[in-house]
C-alpha cells in the first residue's frame, strides 16, 4: 500500500554464510551478474534498480539471532546491512529490515 517493495526470506534452513547470501539473492530477485559473495551482495542490495521502488523492506523470519552464521560472517552480514539502510537513506528512500 505504502509503495515499498517487500522482500521475505525464511532463514529457516539456513546454515552457513552461502546458503544466507543464497537466500537473500533468491528474495531480492537478483540479476544473472550476481557473484554469490558479500561484495555482490552489498552492491545488489544498494542498486535493486530491478526492482524500481519508492523504498523496500527486508523481512527475515525465523531469525536465531546468528542468522544461521559464525559470528564473523553475521557482523559482516550486519555492516552490509547498516551499509545499505545508510546508502538508501542518503537517496531518499527507506530500506527497513525486520527480524522476526
């Protein structure tokens, strides 16, 4: 209603670092050029010119406050995430993520 774009993913089954980026990728729609690496995923979540929006929200269920990562790659995971919520704002659109 609000014009926002909606992105859901189940972290469910997720264990490890590739099977998080895989789902991210999977929720967001990315292009053929995605590399499957927390580079390509930061740069797919600051374009999404794919998915034209006043803003987007990010929705991560079943979240078990790693994500389903090490500890190294859940704060990577969390800088890409302030990265990209700071990069939208600075367009004028907002970029919500909710964990529940």
């Amino acid at each position: 209603e609000a014009g926002c774009v909606l992105f859901e993913v189940d972290l469910a089954e997720v264990e490890g670092k590739e099977k998080f980026i895989a789902a991210i990728a999977q929720a967001v729609h990315v292009p053929d050029w995605f590399g499957s690496n927390w580079d390509a995923l930061a740069d797919a979540l600051s374009d999404l010119s794919w998915q034209s929006a006043c803003g987007y929200v990010l929705l991560l269920r079943n979240d078990n406050e790693t994500l389903g990562m090490a500890a190294e790659d859940h704060n990577m995971a969390m800088e890409i995430f302030a990265d990209t919520i700071a990069f939208w704002k600075s367009q004028d659109k907002p970029f919500w993520i909710f964990f529940c």
